[in-house]
C-alpha cells in the first residue's frame, strides 16, 4: 500500500513538470527593422483670400457708438457685397461693447465712461485682381483695423494626396538603399506615421510692391508650399 502512495505521488509530480513545461513562454525571435521619413512638397497659388477687419467707435453716449459703429460696419459689408462678395462669404465673428472709467490727471475717477465698440468682419474673397482695391475702400468706408489678410487654398486635397503618395515612395527608396547597403532584404510595411500638411509662405523678392490693382492698396498672391513627412518602418530580413 506504501509502496503504491510513492508511485502516485511520483505520477503527479512528473505531471506537474510537465505542465510546467509546457507553459513556459516560447522564445520569439526579433524583428529587425529599419526606419526612414520620406517627404514630397508642392507648390500652389492661392485661390482666396481670407481679410479680418475691424471697425472700432467711441462715444459717452452707449446708443450712439453703437448706432455709429452699425453704421460703418454696414458700409464695410455693401463694399463686399458690391463687389461681388457672396453674403455666406461675409461674417462677423466679434461684438463687444465695454466702458472705460475716466480719469482726471491726478488719476481720480471722474464719473465720466466713453464706450467703446468693436465690430469684427472676416470676408472670403476669391477676385485676387481685387483684393488691393477692397482694402483701400473699406478703410475710406468705416473700418479702421485689419487683423489679418491671408493667402490660402480653400481646396488642396488633391495635391496632398499626390504629395502623400510621393512621400511613400521617398521613403520606399531611402529603405531599398538602406537594406541594399546592409546586405539585408526589405519585408512588409510595420508602422506608417503622417507628419502634418502646414503651409508656408513663399516670397519672391522681385514681385514686391506689384499687386492690387489701380489706386489699392499694393498687395501680391506669392505662392504656398505645402510638405508631408511620412515615417516609416520597415521589416528586415
């Protein structure tokens, strides 16, 4: 009877191992990789232009610095619209009316309060030839700051998916070249990670001072380059 508990308990330790062994983590083998950032530019011409103006009143009278910025604020708008400005391309993205507390020259309050108000309008313009005109007639017409005035491409989706493909294949050859070199062969694709599309400016210094049309402020479209990184990595064998 001894004799069978030993053996049993044998059994089961053997079985134990066995198990044991059986759920050890395999070892895998690992990867080798090569990593590379391919790019690709463009460039386009703008084809609109985004204005943010301003039209600034004051006045100790809340109703009629108000009434008065309305007024010059409407003005700004019919020079658009007259000059063929679509009305969704007109919009007016800031109002605000605060009072200032006067002060004498001992720095004492007053009593007095002159209220300012602040009308901002961003328009859409798409006639490039018109862009100089339009700000000289808007500032003689009521506004009285410009924000910003910015050159843009409303629609660059198809160039960035030609230039995302370019930059795939930059990054295909720098790879190719890479494991050549190595004495290595390229395997599959691992990871592909997208650098951002943010255009810049580009300037030609001979075009200075010769936009803008006749009377208008001197304005000049230039061009914008837009670049993609992508990173890539690639398995190796």
């Amino acid at each position: 009877m001894l004799r069978t508990r030993w053996v049993l308990a044998g059994a089961v330790l053997l079985a134990l191992a066995l198990g044991a062994c059986g759920a050890a983590p395999q070892r895998q083998t690992a990867l080798h990789t090569i990593s590379v950032t391919g790019t690709a530019r463009t460039r386009l011409a703008p084809d609109i232009v985004i204005m943010t103006l301003g039209v600034q009143t004051q006045g100790r009278d809340v109703a009629e610095a108000v009434s008065e910025n309305n007024r010059r604020s409407a003005e700004v708008v019919g020079v658009f619209r007259s000059a063929g400005v679509a009305a969704e391309d007109i919009q007016t993205t800031y109002f605000n009316v605060y009072p200032q507390q006067q002060y004498d020259q001992f720095g004492v309050l007053t009593g007095e309060v002159v209220y300012w108000v602040d009308n901002t309008i961003t328009v859409k313009v798409r006639q490039l030839d018109q862009v100089g005109v339009l700000l000289q007639s808007v500032l003689t017409r009521g506004a009285n700051t410009v924000q910003g005035l910015s050159y843009t491409v409303e629609d660059p989706t198809d160039a960035l998916d030609e230039i995302r493909a370019g930059a795939l294949e930059d990054a295909r050859a720098q790879a190719e070249q890479l494991a050549a070199a190595a004495g290595v062969e390229l395997g599959q694709v691992l990871t592909i990670s997208e650098g951002g599309a943010v255009p810049s400016p580009i300037y030609e210094a001979s075009a200075f001072g010769k936009g803008g049309g006749g009377g208008g402020v001197p304005t000049q479209a230039g061009s914008l380059e837009y670049s993609i990184s992508m990173s890539v990595v690639y398995e190796v064998r």
